[in-house]
C-alpha cells in the first residue's frame, strides 16, 4: 500500500530529474579532477550519452539503479500480464533496484522498456566506432570498501599500506573509469593489420588512422562542459 496519496506522489515523481543528477555531477567532477574534458548530452548521438569523451571515443551513461533495472532478473508469471506482449513476465528485485508492489505492472513494463532502449542505443554506438561505459547509482556512494590488489608501485614502495587497503565506493569507481579511458586511448593507438601506415612504410598503423563515422556536429567546435575550475582549485586546497 502506497502511504502517499496520488497527488504526492505524482508530485514527487514529476520532481525527479532527468539529467544533471546528484550521481551524474558525482562522475562529471571526478573525471573532470582527473583531467578528462566531455561533453554534456551530445544530441545527435543515439541515446544524447550523458558524457562524451571525443578523444577517447568513448561514450560514459550514468543510469539510476531503479530506472534502468540494475540487477533484475527477468522471470515467467502467471500474476502479471503485459499489454501489448505475448509473454506474460516479471522481474525479481535486486539489491539496489525493487520494484513497488503498487501498480507493479505498469512498473514492470516501464522498466523493461528501459533496459531495451539501452541495449539498441549501445548497439548503435557500437556501430559507429564509440565505446559506452555504464555507471550505475549504487557504485557511487560513499561505502567503504577494500581497495583493488592494483596498487601504485610508488605508493607502496617503503610505506606503510595500513591506509592504502581502504577507500570508498565512488573513489574505486571513478579511478576504473579513468582506467579504462586511458586503456581505451592507448588501444586504439595500436598497430592494426587492417589499416596501412600513412607512410608509406607497410607497416601496420592503428590509432588515428581509424575513420569512424563522423557527425556533421563533430567538426564544429563545440563549448566544453560547464565546469568551474575554481571550485576544484578551493577543494584541493582544503583537503
């Protein structure tokens, strides 16, 4: 039973946001003190990604765990049936997504929608030569958890490790976000059989001899993200 009225919770459904989220600025300042520069919500890419790195070719979604399913698990039922679908299905909740018991079909179909959407919207960037990196909500909360065995050798080298074992959730998630980007750019920067050198040297070539589909928008210059350099200035100092 919902404790709320319609109205309420019509109200508190409408105020939800669709972009410049609480976990989207979480991930947008992060990589923007790590030195990544973006774009926000490209408008001709399938899906507007919430960040999108050209130089990396790399598209970044930060999906709330509750909007997009994360961790459902599709199952037959017999007490929910779908309009419009010839399964009858439901979902069985996870640890970070449940699904309210009140007009549980309607939010059933929602959220399958969803994941669905997802899925062809990555599948088209893929098509064009992007890469998609997914954040979910619950990987960004201030949890703290025990840090990856990859330790900086520089870090460990005649230190004590007593508080290098431990950071939080959302520090581990944003290095492997710039992990990953960093990985991506050294391995579209590899030798390629498939791609002649622009010398003339018959040696393979990878990188920027790559022609990916371009958009008409992409040779434009285009502002960068709105970040303020300053605050990042003032919160390093603090620290």
């Amino acid at each position: 039973m919902d404790r709320l009225n319609a109205q309420k919770r019509h109200a508190n459904m409408a105020a939800i946001r669709s972009k410049d989220t609480k976990p989207e600025m979480i991930v947008r300042r992060g990589l923007w003190k790590r030195g990544f520069r973006y774009r926000l919500n490209h408008k001709r890419l399938p899906g507007h990604p919430d960040l999108v790195l050209r130089k990396y070719r790399t598209c970044i979604f930060v999906n709330g765990c509750f909007w997009h399913g994360h961790g459902l698990h599709e199952v037959q039922s017999k007490k929910i049936k779908v309009k419009s679908e010839k399964l009858t299905f439901d979902f069985v909740n996870s640890e970070c997504c449940k699904i309210p018991k009140t007009n549980r079909e309607f939010w059933v179909a929602k959220i399958r929608r969803n994941k669905e959407r997802d899925r062809e919207v990555q599948k088209k960037l893929a098509a064009m030569g992007w890469h998609c990196i997914t954040v979910w909500e619950c990987e960004l909360t201030e949890q703290r958890v025990q840090r990856h065995a990859r330790m900086n050798s520089a870090e460990s080298r005649g230190k004590s490790t007593e508080g290098q074992l431990w950071t939080t959730k959302r520090e581990e998630t944003l290095e492997s976000i710039a992990f990953t980007l960093n990985h991506i750019w050294l391995q579209d920067r590899k030798p390629h059989p498939l791609t002649p050198s622009p010398r003339g040297e018959g040696e393979a070539y990878g990188g920027r001899g790559k022609r990916y589909p371009q958009l008409e928008e992409e040779d434009m210059q285009m502002p960068i993200a709105a970040e303020d350099d300053c605050d990042y200035g003032q919160n390093q100092n603090n620290m």
